[in-house]
C-alpha cells in the first residue's frame, strides 16, 4: 500500500476563510493510502516546506499532495521541497483549492466539500503517479543563421563574439540582403552602406564566423543542443580562394541580358558578375542561365581574361553538413508584387515604381548614378506623387493584399519625398496616404519636417486611378479633408508596396517545424513575453521574418536573438520535461497515426526485437525522441491500441481523477 | 417624408458592414461620377453608419451612382459603398411605393428574348 | 421538469494547461464566481482529451463536461486544439446517438487572458446542465450490476 501525505495550506486567510481546511484535511486522512494529513498556514514558506520535508523523511511517504493555491503557481516550489527530502519530484500532485476553490465561492460548506473533492481527486491521481527523471542531452556549441542581411549579421556577431562558431547561410552570392539596397535611412538620412558594410566586413574576418553565401539549408533534422542541417553551396562556377574580385570579367562579358537583381531589375548585369561594389565576399558568380558557355558551349572570354584562373565551368553544387545546437531564422522580407494593382499601371508605365526602386533610382551606385531620372525617357521629374498603403491593411483578397500594417512604408515614404525635395526643390511631392503612423523615436519630428520644412503636399485619401496619358501620369484620388477628387499630372508615381516573407521562409519553417502564421510570418513562443524564440525549442527569430519592422527594431531583435542563442549555447547538458509520451511496445500495431499527428516529428519508427507474453519476435514500433517531445498528448488519443501514453499525465492518472470527482 | 428608415433597415438590404471601412478614400478616388454627387461613396458608409438615413434619401446623388462598381472593386476591405448607394435607393422606392408592377405582372411582359436572368432579377425586384 | 433541490449536477471540465488553466486562475484571481458543481481536470492540451475520459465520466454518472483549450491558431503545441476539436466533433455526435443529450457535451476555447468569459461560460454550461435535470448513466455492457 502506498503512504500518501496530504499538507492543506490556509493561504492566511486567502482559503482558511472560505474553506474550512481542518474539515479538508480531515476528511481526506479517510482516503485510503493516506497516512498523514494536517494543515498550515502558509505551505510555501520556509516553516510549511520544512513540516512538508519532515513528514516526507519521518512517514516515509511515496506521495504528497498538496491543497493550495494554482500548480501554476507553486508547484515548482513543492517539486524542489520533495526533491530536497529524497522524494522524487514527479510524486506530487496539487489540488488547486484556492484560485478554483475559496476565491471563487462564498458558502463555507460548498467550498469545503468541493476542496474536499479536489483533494480526493489528486490523491486518486498521485496513486497512479510513477517517478519520472527528466533526461539529458548534449549541446553543440555552434549556431546556424539562416539569412545574411542584417538581422542574420548582428546576431551572427553578437554571437561569435560571446565565443561561439556561426556559420551564416545566405541564398544570394553576399551578405547585406535588403539594407545593402537602400539609399538613406530613416529618421537619420544616414547612408545605409555607410553603416551596413562595415558590419558585412566584420562578419567576413570574425574567426568564429564562416560565411556560406549562395548556399540553402536543404534538410534539417535533429532537436535543440543537436540539429544536423544539409546545406547545399550552389556552384558560383567561380573558385572563391583564387578570385580576387578585381571585376575584369565582369565588364568583359559579352552577355548583358541578366536583370541586375541588387538594382531591382532597373538595369542589366553581366552573366558574370559581382552583385555590387562592397559585396560580401567580394567574388564574381556565374549565372548559367544567362551564360553564352553554358547555351552553346562556346565564348568563355571570362575564362581567357581571368589572370588568376578562377573561373570553373564545371564547378559543382556542394553539400555541406554540420551540427548545431542552435537555429536563428533571419529570412526576411521582399516587397510584394506591385503587378497586381492594376488601378496603378504599375504594368503599363515604367514611371510608375516601387518603393524599393525609387531607393534604386535615387542610390548613387544605381542605375541612374543617384540622379533621378524618368527610368520611360530619362528626363528629370518635376511632379511626384507617392502613394501610401499599396498592399497593405488589404482585406479583401489575400492574393494581392495584406491584412496587415508593413508598418515601415510611412516612414521610408517620408523619406524619399523629403530627399526628393532637398536635391530637387522644383520638383512638386504629394503623398496620398490614409493614416500616417510614425510611433518610433524621432519618427513623428521626422514625418513633421517633410511637411513643414520641406513643403511634401500630405493628402489624405487614397488613388482611385492612374492611367497613362502621353508622357504624363494622370493619379485621381480623393482629397477626403477637403472634399473634393484630386486630378494631378505626374511625371511618376511611387508605389508603397507591401512587405511580405521572404518566399523561402514557408519551406525552412517546415523544415524547422517551427511555426507561422497565415501570412507567413513565424510565430514566436509568447507574443509579448518570447518574443524572439519560435515555439520549437532551439529555433529563435531575428528581423523581419518574425514581423514587419524597421532597421533599428531588427537590430535590437537580432541582439535579443542572440542572447537566447547564448544562453543556450553555454549550456553543456540540457535537460528535458519528463512529462513525455512513450509507447509500449508490446501493445504497438506499427500503425504509424501518432508519428503522423505529431507537431514535433518526435516520434520514428523502428524494427525492434520484442519480448511479451503473447509476443516475440521482430516489429516495427514506435519510439519516441524524449528530448524532442514537449508533451502534448495528440499521440496517446491518436493510437488505436493505446500503446501510447503520457508519463504525467497518463491514462489512468486522469481516469483517477474523473472517478474520483464523479464519485 | 417619413423618417423611419434606419441604419438597420440600409444594412439589412445591403449586406454591407460599414464598420470595416478604414475611411482611406479609395472608394471616392475611384468615382467616375464623384463631381457629380453631393454626398460622396466614402460619406455614405460614414453616413449609414451614423444614421443619417434622411439626409441621403433626400439627395440627388443616390440617382447619380453609376452602378459601376469601381468602389467596391476597388475597396480594400470589401465595405461595397455602391451597395449602400443602392439600398437607400431601394428603401426610398419602398417607401414611396412606387414600384409600378408587381411580380404577377411579370409573366404577361415576357418573349423569348428576354434573358433568364431579367426575369429572374424582375421577379426579385418586383416582388414586395 | 421537476428539479430535486437537493440534486447537484456533476460537471467535469477538462482544461488545458497552457490557456483555460490559466484562464480558470484568473478567474479565480479576479474572484468571479461560478457553481461548485464545476470541476477541473488539468491536462497537458486540449488534445490530450481522450474520449474515453468523457465516456468514464458519463458511466460514472456526471451530468455535463466541458472542455476548454486555446482559441484556433493559439495551441501552445501548434495544432492541438484542432485534433481535439475533431475528435469531439465525432464524439459528441456519438453520445447524442448514445442517448446523452448534445447540450450536456461542449467545447469552448478561453484564452489565459480570458478570466471573465470562463466564468461566464461555466455559469451558463452549469446553468444549462442543473436545467436538463439528472442525466441518464451511460452503461458499462462488461458490467453485471443493473
């Protein structure tokens, strides 16, 4: 017969003065397998533990529950309490008798008897409890940054410099990602590769940090301390120790039919090429599609004029695979599709751009030199109009727009009207917007310095229209401030697009299991308290992939990503929640349901040799990853043969409890 | 005329939530026949919801919408404003009665060339 | 229907730990009342309801059960709720076959934050269950008695 103690706290008088906890503890010294019951005031203290502590020693208990406040509240507490007196801590139950008991109710007698019921029900379960030891397993002391802008700089270099190895993957041939393509940035108007490059160049020497650029994370599998990721290093057709990234092969190509990705496709590049002028690692690529070598097996003058013979046509694709303990997600974001707004003839006139390409065009190293020309004519515009909101805080289709805020067009808007009446100040601004949101530090003084320094023409309403007559734009839109349809002549029209996911962000959260939302956007473990992990144990956000958000919030994102990432790397054990599932094998059919329900990929399946009473031989089973598991259960009602339980939480412990209350 | 048609009646007969609208103006931006109204697509959304039913029933711009739909294409949020343009359009022929046939009259109109879906939309019309 | 004043519905509610738990506390924190008749059974996720824990209670004579768990898209475990809100879909179409009236069975979602709307929806789930009166005991075929 199991000895079970029962401690029944007063809280003061947070339970004592509702429930009557002499009447609780007395009438469950009747329960059978109770060898002690009494109460105290305050279990939680240091005088109750220490009563708790005695009682374990001198009864000998197998078991205690406690009748207090919310698991949720100390359950940790009685757990070490237990441990500290040699009791394993999985042999303690809590009957929550006062957040669901004396607070809630007023009649002292129905209080008692349902503490008194609550009491019978954790003592029916502690019965069926069994000692659980949590497991261990090992840290690999190097992390993963999946994406090269940024996000994926800062926290590689915050974590590198705490000591750990990183390596950075990036799919594009350098780091730098969207920053690299901007002008200015707000509210600063300092030049984003001023600020940028020196960070890429700090990640390309770091010892801990390795650079793979060109490269994809394949597959990961694995689990927090111990992922294994396949990566694959695209073949640049160009071997990075010999080139010296002097460019001569870039401006010999014949090929010029590649759209210059870095310029948003405003311009063309060669087939070789080096994506722009501080590109990180600073190597020419070969883009074979475009290649005249790879089309007809001729030309290769890169080849012929390359002086240190860098250039391998038949370079391959590459397979890295490494071990991590950790995982940052720093995928990212692109603009979306400015094509799918018709009313804006985003398709119909060059002159109509997006965001992102006026940052080109305005660039000094873009397409224009940093003059702002009409990309249709190359003439100088003297009539901008700027609308605000394309694509975003769409509802009515999720295919062209975003429910959401992007949160950053407002600002970049701003910015571009104000640079664009300082360098040119003939040149008349409007911005049609709906709301102007600038909740950031020295945003609003920004967005008020367009206006009343620089003279931007703030309309509130929206276009309805643009269609091209001649060489002008004709926007009609609503002036909803002062009533009236606005008809104005443009020269060109600046989309504020959307911003959405990176495209391959979708894949790597599969990957990863971690999880995202509808706009794939990853979730984070708790909206305002985890802000920076993904639910999925070793896998932490940094940057846009998580969010909308502006360079200063991406940083300190990616700053907060590292310090998690630190933290867990400077662990050299981990130790897992015990509360896991597990299959007997006895009773396992092979069916395979629970490794399909399972939001972790916990479970595999294996052939194993079984030994029962009515069994022996080989089967396939199932077996659960207990450093995997987090212990949700969707397995144990999955399996059609019961096989799989959940220590903690099993079948019979909460089949006692139901017995127990419906008595 | 009698006051007694309310935010309810307008939104019952179109369908239309006006408390999706963000009042961005796209709406009014999109009219092709914006000079001409009096009250504007985005103020009749503002309008219903504030239950100025009257003031919209009594106005020439309800006989101005062109029915073109560019509003509600256009609509980031799906509010259809020429939806409400056409059920205070509707409340007022109720309310005048001025419907000048009803559904039983239907069947002697009819030839073989009229579309099905006339008919169809003539029974929905004529029919109370 | 006559009801028997010293009759006391059972009612079992199964919360899960991470959202309806912590709602339950914080309806308890925010002293909003709800009959004593309601009991809670804490379990990892709402998936890990097993039927059979609601076909136990029923044999053992409870008069209602509920269970809570995170709002859609809210699961501390991704998608658990979704399984649970299957698998009682299933269940409850089951009972209602099985003679246990549907208004008995219910599944709401409460979120940690959502301390007044557990109270309420104990309020009404225990209101409607002491209305239906005593429920009839599901019978255990492997059972002799009765």
């Amino acid at each position: 017969m199991q000895k079970i103690g029962v401690f029944v706290c007063w809280c003061g008088s947070n339970i004592a003065a509702t429930v009557d906890v002499k009447a609780v503890a007395n009438a469950l010294r009747s329960e059978p397998g109770v060898v002690f019951s009494t109460e105290y005031q305050y279990m939680c203290s240091e005088n109750g533990q220490n009563l708790i502590k005695d009682t374990i020693r001198d009864y000998k208990l197998d078991g205690i529950v406690i009748c207090s406040c919310s698991p949720r509240m100390h359950e940790a507490t009685f757990r070490k309490t237990a441990l500290a007196a040699g009791l394993n801590p999985y042999m303690v139950e809590i009957a929550n008798i006062r957040e669901q008991v004396s607070w809630i109710h007023k009649d002292m007698t129905e209080a008692t008897d349902k503490a008194i019921v609550l009491g019978r029900a954790a003592i029916a379960k502690v019965k069926k409890n069994a000692p659980l030891t949590a497991g261990t397993s090992p840290v690999t002391k190097r992390a993963l940054v999946i994406g090269g802008g940024i996000a994926g700089i800062q926290t590689a270099l915050d974590v590198a410099d705490a000591g750990y190895e990183v390596d950075i993957v990036e799919k594009s041939p350098t780091i730098g990602g969207r920053m690299a393509q901007l002008d200015k940035t707000f509210p600063t108007l300092d030049c984003a590769a001023c600020i940028l490059t020196p960070k890429m160049v700090e990640a390309n020497q770091h010892e801990n940090i390795n650079l793979l650029t060109y490269s994809e994370v394949e597959s990961v599998s694995g689990f927090v301390g111990s992922f294994k990721a396949k990566i694959r290093k695209k073949a640049r057709f160009v071997d990075e120790v010999k080139c010296t990234g002097c460019g001569v092969c870039t401006e010999k190509c014949p090929s010029r039919k590649g759209l210059n990705e870095f310029n948003m496709g405003l311009n063309t590049r060669g087939a070789v090429y080096i994506p722009f002028a501080q590109a990180v690692p600073n190597k020419a690529v070969i883009d074979a599609s475009n290649c005249i070598h790879f089309r007809t097996g001729k030309c290769g003058i890169c080849e012929k004029n390359c002086s240190a013979g860098a250039i391998k046509f038949d370079q391959q694709d590459e397979i890295i695979e490494r071990d991590y303990g950790a995982i940052v997600v720093a995928t990212g974001f692109k603009p979306i599709d400015a094509s799918a707004f018709d009313e804006y003839a985003y398709n119909q006139s060059k002159d109509v751009v997006t965001s992102l390409e006026f940052e080109r065009l305005m660039n000094a190293a873009g397409p224009t030199k940093g003059t702002l020309l009409r990309p249709s004519d190359g003439e100088h515009p003297h009539e901008i109009v700027f609308i605000q909101c394309v694509g975003s805080r769409c509802s009515r289709d999720a295919s062209k727009g975003k429910e959401y805020c992007s949160k950053i067009c407002c600002m970049y808007t701003a910015k571009h009207a104000m640079l664009v009446r300082e360098k040119y100040p003939d040149t008349k601004v409007h911005v049609f917007y709906i709301d102007v949101r600038t909740p950031g530090k020295n945003f609003d003084e920004f967005y008020r310095r367009a206006v009343e320094q620089y003279g931007v023409d703030y309309i509130k309403g929206m276009v309805g229209k643009v269609t091209v007559e001649g060489k002008k734009l004709r926007v009609q839109g609503s002036d909803l401030i002062s009533n009236e349809q606005v008809h104005i002549d443009a020269d060109m029209v600046v989309l504020a697009t959307a911003i959405e996911p990176d495209p391959t962000a979708r894949s790597i959260g599969t990957m990863l299991t971690a999880s995202m939302d509808t706009n794939d956007f990853f979730t984070e473990a708790h909206p305002k308290l985890r802000p920076v992990e993904s639910p999925t144990a070793g896998i932490f956000l940094s940057g846009v992939c998580q969010g909308p958000k502006d360079i200063p919030e991406t940083v300190s994102q990616a700053g907060a990503a590292a310090s998690k990432v630190i933290g867990l790397l400077s662990k050299n054990e981990l130790v897992g929640n015990p509360c896991v599932a597990h299959a007997n094998e006895l009773l396992c059919n092979g069916c395979s349901q629970c490794e399909r329900v399972c939001p972790y990929g916990a479970i595999t399946y294996v052939e194993k040799e079984v030994r029962g009473p009515e069994f022996r031989g080989t089967k396939r089973v199932a077996v659960v990853n207990e450093a995997v598991c987090q212990g949700c259960g969707a397995c144990t009602v999955t399996c059609p043969s019961t096989a799989m339980d959940l220590k903690g939480f099993s079948n019979n412990q909460i089949m006692a409890e139901v017995d127990a209350i419906c008595r | 005329m009698a006051a007694n048609v309310t935010t309810e009646d307008i939104l019952r007969i179109s369908g239309v939530n006006p408390r999706k609208c963000m009042k961005c103006g796209k709406c009014s931006g999109t009219c092709p026949a914006y000079d001409e109204m009096e009250y504007h697509p985005h103020q009749f959304v503002y309008m219903v919801e504030r239950g100025q039913i009257d003031k919209l029933m009594q106005s020439k711009s309800i006989y101005r919408c062109l029915t073109c739909f560019a509003c509600l294409e256009r609509c980031p949020r799906n509010v259809e404003p020429a939806k409400l343009i056409e059920a205070v359009r509707l409340a007022v022929i109720r309310q005048q009665g001025m419907n000048h046939m009803t559904e039983n009259d239907i069947p002697a109109l009819l030839d073989d060339k009229l579309p099905q879906q006339a008919i169809v939309s003539a029974m929905r019309k004529y029919k109370k | 229907m006559s009801v028997n004043t010293e009759w006391k519905p059972k009612i079992v509610a199964f919360c899960c730990n991470w959202c309806s738990y912590a709602g339950a506390d914080l309806a308890g924190s925010s002293r909003l009342s709800y009959p004593a008749d309601v009991k809670i059974i804490r379990i990892p996720c709402s998936c890990r309801l097993n039927p059979l824990f609601i076909l136990r209670a029923f044999q053992r004579g409870a008069d209602g059960v509920i269970l809570c768990g995170c709002h859609p898209g809210d699961c501390h475990y991704s998608t658990g709720n979704y399984y649970a809100r299957r698998r009682m879909t299933l269940l409850f179409s089951m009972l209602s076959y099985l003679g246990i009236d549907s208004r008995r069975t219910r599944v709401e979602w409460v979120s940690a934050a959502e301390g007044p709307k557990f109270a309420a929806t104990m309020n009404d789930f225990a209101k409607t269950i002491t209305e239906l009166g005593e429920n009839v005991k599901l019978g255990d075929l492997r059972c002799k008695e009765n």
